[in-house]
C-alpha cells in the first residue's frame, strides 16, 4: 500500500497520481544511473519515503552514510543530517534537496556559543546532539543521537559534562546517568515543545486503553505521562514487538505514518494538532529529482572544521 504526504505542511495523505509515480521512477532510474543512493528520515513526506534506499533516524543514516559505496548521497532530511553524512563520507557527493530544511533546536546553538560554554566550564566535556550543525560538533569531545545519548554519557570518565543544545533530551539522559552531573544548554525541539499534557490528557480520554509512547525531546512533564519513553527507531521497535493494539505517538508526524503503514493490525493516534517539523517537510518529491538531476546544493565544510568534527562523530560511533 502506498502513503504519500501533501505539498502544503505533510501531515495529510497526498494522491498518488501518474505523474507522482512518474517522478518516483525517474528518481529510481537517476540514482541507479549516476550511483547514488537515496537516505531518508522517517519524518520525511511518506512519497520522499517510497524512493529511498535507506530509511531511518538520525543513528541509522549516520551509519549507512559512513558505509555506503555510492558516489553521491542524496539526503532527504535536514541540514546538519547532511553535514553529518558529508562529515563520514567527506569524498562523496552530499546532496540536500532543499537548503531550507534546517532545524530550529540546531539553530539555537552556534560555535561561539560551544566555545562560550566550554570556556564557562573548563575541564568538562561537551557532549553535543547530532542535531546541531558542524561548527558546534567541531568544538564538541563526543557526539550523540537519541538513541545512544545515555551510553555516550555514560561512557566519559568525567562525573561533571556539558549537554548541549536540547535542554530536554538532556534531562531525560541525566535521569538515566544518576552518576553523572549534567549541564544543560538551554534549547529545545520546537516541534516536540508543542506537546503538552493538557494535549495528551484529551487524547487519552478518547482512547483510554492505548499505551502513550514518547520522544525524549518531549518536556519532562510530558515524559512522565508516557508507558514508554524513546529514540525514533526506539519507539518503532516497541510498537512493532508490543502485544498492545492502541499507541497514542508523541512525536512528528512522520512517524505516525510510518507506522501505521508497517502495522495495519495496530491503531496509532497523536494529539490534535499532530505535530510536524516544517523544516522536514521542505523536502518534496520533485525537490529530490531535481537535486538529482542536477547535483544542486552540494553540502561544503571547510577542511579544519570537517576534521575536528568528524573526531566528535567517530567517537559516538566507537561507543555504539
């Protein structure tokens, strides 16, 4: 079964049409044609989705990026998800379709600012989300996903680190690393800060028996209303291994679809509004074939920040 998103905000099932399917398989021919593979997000529009060879979160294309054997990476995500796959596979082609697919908590942070926070607190590391651009990973000691957020913390020798940029992603960790004194910055997800418990309050009264599975971007007050509390890829597994029917999804709407398309056995619902990231939704499908078509908006690192920040992601994959 096919799912599709809209070309206003993608949180609708877009028609598939002729001339969508049209774009898709020239999108396929193209990428067979010049070598390149095609990575998506799973907040991506569900036809971005359809055309990828790879689909995952930000943990997941780190490491396809880092292992493919493509000459050209065409990356359907956001900015700093480009720059990361640029970061592990500096020789090859990094393709963003659109420039304007950055993210709102990665801009809350500069390099200035990295440095500003280290020099605030000197001798602590800083441990920095991979949503955040290279400037920041390249004043970072380590990197981290949501996924492996807790082992990377985990696995420094220091009792005091510097969190930075996701002041809830943060919190969460520090419940999990009760040795471990984190200092947070202060930013955040604007997509996850929507959610409120009032939101999931209404939405459990109208499903009373389904399980709330939460994105650790979400504020502490909503996390404590969560059965479960994970990484993209996290929340996936759990729904997909659960014996439960009903899941209320706090997270983008992006997830949502896809899993509903992988468990049609399963009800998934969100709050009202569903929640989706604009940024990610810069990225539509006649964006990725033009990206293709013309090798437009390449993504460019200067060489001495590349170095130092693919050390900060190198060091996160060793922990994985």
């Amino acid at each position: 079964m096919a799912f599709a998103l809209p070309a206003d905000d993608g949180t609708q099932p877009r028609e598939i049409t002729p001339e969508v399917l049209a774009v898709q398989r020239r999108i396929r021919e193209l990428a067979v044609a010049k070598n390149a593979v095609v990575l998506a997000h799973i907040y991506q529009r569900g036809e971005v989705q359809e055309v990828a060879d790879f689909i995952g979160d930000s943990l997941n294309l780190s490491r396809e990026a880092s292992r493919t054997k493509a000459d050209i990476i065409v990356f359907c995500g956001v900015h700093f998800m480009a720059e990361t796959a640029k970061l592990l596979s500096p020789n090859k082609l990094v393709l963003l379709p659109d420039m304007k697919a950055g993210c709102g908590m990665a801009d809350m942070i500069t390099g200035d600012q990295a440095r500003a926070f280290k020099a605030q607190y000197p001798g602590r590391p800083l441990v920095s989300y991979v949503n955040t651009f290279a400037e920041v990973k390249a004043e970072s000691d380590i990197c981290c996903t949501s996924t492996n957020a807790a082992a990377v913390v985990q696995s420094l020798p220091d009792r005091e680190v510097l969190f930075a940029p996701d002041k809830f992603l943060g919190a969460w960790v520090q419940k999990h690393t009760p040795d471990k004194k984190l200092i947070l910055w202060d930013g955040y997800c604007p997509t996850h800060f929507v959610i409120r418990p009032s939101m999931v309050e209404a939405r459990k009264k109208l499903s009373p028996d389904a399980l709330v599975l939460a994105h650790p971007e979400c504020s502490p007050e909503v996390l404590e209303m969560a059965d479960f509390v994970g990484s993209t890829q996290g929340l996936m597994d759990f729904a997909a291994r659960s014996d439960h029917r009903e899941f209320i999804v706090l997270t983008e709407s992006g997830l949502l679809l896809r899993l509903k398309e992988q468990h049609p056995e399963k009800r998934f619902y969100s709050i009202a509004p569903c929640p989706h990231c604009p940024y990610m939704k810069f990225v539509e499908l006649e964006k990725v074939l033009a990206c293709l078509e013309e090798e437009r908006n390449p993504i460019e690192i200067p060489t001495a920040t590349m170095l130092r920040a693919r050390t900060s992601i190198e060091r996160m994959m060793a922990v994985v």
